[in-house]
C-alpha cells in the first residue's frame, strides 16, 4: 500500500471538502512537462540523490494547474512534486543530485479540495477548477495562491478507479 500524505477533513461543503494538512517536505521540479517531471522525481525516489537510496512511492503526486480565464491569474508556472514519506525529516531527506530537483519544506496549511475520478484530461480538470472557484466563491471563502491537481494513482490504473482532487490553499 502506498503512504498517502495525511489531512484531516476539517468541514464539507456539498462536495467540498475543507482540510488541514500538516508540515510535509516535498521533492519537485518546475518548467517540464508532465513526463519529464515525472521522470526526473522518480529518478531521485530510485536513488539518484547523495545517499543513493530508495524512496518509497507516495501519494498524491501534486502538479500545479493553468488557472481557467474566469479566475484571476496568480501564476502559470508547470510544477510537479512527490509528498515525500513521513519517516523522512528536514535533516534525513537525501539531497537530490540533479540540479532541477528541489527539496521544499511547505507549512501546514488548510486547502479546499474537489475530488473526481477518471482520466485528467486538461479540460476536465478546469472544468473541476472551476466548479472548486465557484463553490468557494459562492460560500464567501478566500483563497490563496494557485489551484493544483492531486493524483493518487498509477498512470496505468483503469480510468474508472483513479483518484484525482484538485485543490486550493484557502484562509
């Protein structure tokens, strides 16, 4: 079974769900493409960091999202990050040998999140950003920063049991 990173669903709004999620050390890369970042994060989980030691898959992998033309435009920079395992501290993460790959230390943050199922096709995720924006918006709640993708499954699972969830840090 794959760790997933840990929240606690603090209140539900028709579909959405309000979490707190704790301080979690990622690994990312920003500027490549889909496959490319992908690739580079799993080279890094496969030991291509200073210990040369394998890391355990973790889940959701995070991507951040174009924000569609309705909502205000924070940033349209591509990035991808793995959640790394919870026995990894601050002072134990290997160091990533690849220059592109980061190691970021995000705060514990509350994020509103849209869960739905199948393939993430550009379109359907906006078409989920969206419905996120306006959710909040309805309910009079203020976002921070930029919507992002969680994506809980192999790209090779079956379209019908994937998890995805996009997501919003919110005040």
């Amino acid at each position: 079974m794959v760790e997933k990173a840990p929240y606690k669903v603090i209140k539900k709004i028709d579909k959405i769900e309000i979490r707190n999620y704790p301080k979690m050390i990622l690994v990312s890369v920003k500027d490549f493409h889909d496959n490319d970042a992908f690739n580079l994060l799993f080279n890094y989980i496969s030991g291509n960091n200073t210990s040369q030691s394998k890391i355990s898959m973790t889940a959701p992998v995070i991507t951040s999202e174009k924000i569609p033309m309705t909502a205000p435009v924070f940033s349209q920079k591509n990035s991808m990050a793995f959640v790394m395992p919870s026995s990894y501290t601050e002072s134990t993460i290997p160091k990533p040998k690849n220059k592109d790959v980061k190691i970021e230390i995000k705060p514990k943050k509350k994020v509103a999140v849209l869960r739905f199922s199948g393939h993430t096709s550009d379109n359907k995720t906006d078409k989920r950003i969206a419905e996120l924006l306006s959710a909040l918006k309805d309910n009079k709640i203020k976002t921070k920063g930029e919507p992002f993708l969680m994506r809980y499954n192999s790209p090779f699972a079956p379209g019908f049991i994937r998890r995805n969830e996009v997501a919003i840090e919110i005040f």
